[in-house]
C-alpha cells in the first residue's frame, strides 16, 4: 500500500500513471527500448511531445496563437529568463505575495537592475507572522502602471499557501495592452483557468504535472522576438519555439510523464472535475483547521487560501516532533513546514485522493484529543 504523500515538491504522481510508467520502462510501446533510451527526434519521441502538448492544449484552452515550450531549469530560472525575453529596455511591475514572488523580483532586479523592475505591492507583515505572507493587495491596493512591459504576479505561493481564487477580479485593474506573467507553478491544472487573461505562463512541472526538471512556458505569440541582445539561445523563448523545444535535447521522460498525467486528467474529467474534488479536499482540510477550537490555526485570509498548499501551527509548538512521528507512523509522509515559516504544511496536489485528505484529517482529530 503506497502511503500518503503531502510533499510538496517533488510531489506525488497518480499511482495508475506510474504503474503505466512501470510497465513501459523497458519497452515503449513495442519500441525495443524504454522512453529514457529514445531519440529525443525520433519518430517515436516526437509523437509522445505532439501528443503531450495537444492533450495540454485541450486540457487548458490554450489559444492558438500561444506556444507552448517544454523546458529545462525549473521556474526559478524563469525569475531571470523572464525580464531577459520581454523587458526590452522597458519597465515591469511586480507583485509581492510570498516568498517566490519576492525571490522572483530580486533575480529580475539583479538581472536587468533595480530601475527597470518595479515593486508595486508586498504583502509581506513581519510583526504578524514569521516571514509573513498572509494575504493578497485588494485590486484597489495596487496599480499597474500603464507603461509596464509586463506585471508580473504568483497566483499561488506555496510556502505561504496563499492563492489569486478570481484571477478575473484581481485583474481587472490591469491597464489594456499590459501583459500579465503569471508563475503558476503550484496549481496549474487544479482547475478551470483563462490562458488568455495572461500574456505568459510559466510552471515547474514537479507539483501538478510530472516529475522534476520539466518546465512549461506558455506564450503568446506577441511576446516573441523581444529578448536582450546577446541573450544565449537556449534562453531565448522565440529560438526554442522555432525549434519546438528541441533545440537541445529535452527533458524526454519528464515530457512523457507528463503527457501521461494529462491523459490521465482527461480520463478522470479535466480540470472541471479536477477542481471540483480539489475544492472539496481544500474544504474538509481547513474545516478540520477551523474546528478544532484553536488547537490548529492557519492564518491565512479566508478569502485567499490555497486549495494545493495549507499550512497550519499547532496551538503548541511544543507538539510538533510528536504529531509529525505520530503522522508518519499513520502513513502521511512530508507535513513538516517549509523552514521560514515552521508548524506543517500538507500539500493536496491533484494527485492527491480524497481518502488521502480524509486519513489526514481523521489523524489531526484524533491527535487533538489525545493532546488537548
């Protein structure tokens, strides 16, 4: 029995896809050989990225004129790659909600310089909490200046476990013909999104879609074409989308596990049915959070509290080793918090099962009891 992984990234997979990815290991499909051993311009390898990027289209409503690029380096070289491919000597704006959004800005202020990368809100309230990040600047909080080459914003923070909910309301500030760059790293694919309400889209692939060292860009077509001068050619959106992510070789059996986690998305219902479970696993979590007469507390915003990533404290730090030996020993694995903020953090991915939430849940009620 595979135990119950709330990591959160690496993440858990589906576990039908990785006994799919078991019984194809040796041999593709009749290949002779496994994906790992395959031509990345094969006709075999090809077929698997054409097919990936046709179910990502279909799963997502990607536009036609955005190309979608599988790429290497995670969405941390996305913070500097970024303002390197669409600055072009312009002006950006930002947005502060957690701890990848700030790092975000830093690289793109080191990259291309303080001047040329603005701040226009930061959340971040130190005398509430540890490094804190506990909510999002209402629309009316921030403003997108009309000259920005691009408002660069993280719709979901996963350390903090803060979310944009409305991506439409939060927006709707934004001036006509600005581009908005959203990292959606930690909640691609949980549910219904409107591409276009970006101009780019950026992910690390090891939370929602497949394994690590597979990144996804997603860009409208308007944006290509605009990188720094000099910029190497693998760091360049419009070179990889001339050569379909190939100009180099690709990160191959992290894009054919991921086409495997797509197919698998449609076959359970698509990002509808997706974000309808995540909602209920979202609900029966914070609920167990809210009812436990403080013994838990998550501090975030209601309003603004992430369906992937929720954190919480004990009412007793003290407590802590013995509710995660106690976890473990119940079979839920990785509910330490990240490092800056403490307490827990249990990571509800798509892969993630309702039975998984429900094991949790049953445990932080019991060990209430126990240690109320």
């Amino acid at each position: 029995m595979r135990l119950w992984n709330f990591s959160a990234g690496p993440a858990a997979l589906p576990a039908e896809v990785l006994e799919q990815v078991k019984d194809e290991l040796l041999d593709w499909h009749g290949a002779g050989c496994g994906v790992m051993e395959m031509s990345h311009r094969g006709k075999e390898f090809m077929s698997i990225a054409q097919q990936a990027e046709a179910d990502l289209r279909e799963l997502m409503g990607i536009p036609a004129n955005y190309k979608v690029l599988f790429l290497q380096g995670g969405a941390t070289q996305q913070f500097a790659q970024v303002p390197l491919n669409l600055l072009n000597g312009g002006k950006a704006d930002y947005i502060v909600t957690g701890s990848w959004s700030k790092k975000a800005l830093k690289e793109a202020q080191r990259v291309c310089g303080e001047s040329s990368v603005r701040c226009i809100a930061n959340t971040e309230d130190k005398q509430a909490v540890a490094d804190g990040f506990t909510r999002l600047p209402a629309p009316s909080g921030f403003s997108v200046n009309a000259d920005a080459a691009y408002l660069h914003l993280c719709t979901n923070e996963t350390i903090h476990g803060v979310e944009v909910l409305d991506e439409a309301a939060f927006l709707a500030g934004v001036p006509a013909g600005v581009p908005v760059v959203g990292d959606l790293s930690s909640h691609i694919l949980s549910r219904p999104m409107d591409v276009s309400r970006y101009a780019m889209i950026y992910a690390g692939a090891q939370k929602n879609i497949g394994p690590s060292g597979l990144t996804l860009a997603i860009v409208r077509e308007d944006l290509l074409g605009k990188a720094a001068a000099g910029l190497p050619e693998v760091m360049d959106y419009q070179v990889m989308a001339k050569h379909d992510s190939m100009l180099n070789t690709p990160p191959t059996f992290a894009i054919y596990v991921a086409g495997l986690v797509f197919q698998w998305l449609k076959r359970i219902g698509g990002v509808a049915e997706m974000g309808r479970i995540n909602a209920e696993k979202a609900r029966l979590l914070y609920a167990a959070i809210d009812g436990s007469n403080g013994f838990y507390r998550n501090p975030v915003d209601v309003a603004c509290r992430s369906q992937m990533n929720v954190p919480f404290t004990l009412h007793d730090a003290a407590l802590d080793a013995d509710f995660l030996a106690g976890a473990k020993d119940a079979g839920l694995l990785a509910l330490k918090g990240h490092k800056s903020v403490g307490g827990m953090r249990a990571s509800i991915y798509n892969a993630m099962p309702l039975d998984g939430v429900r094991a949790l849940v049953a445990y932080m009620e019991d060990f209430a009891k126990r240690k109320a």
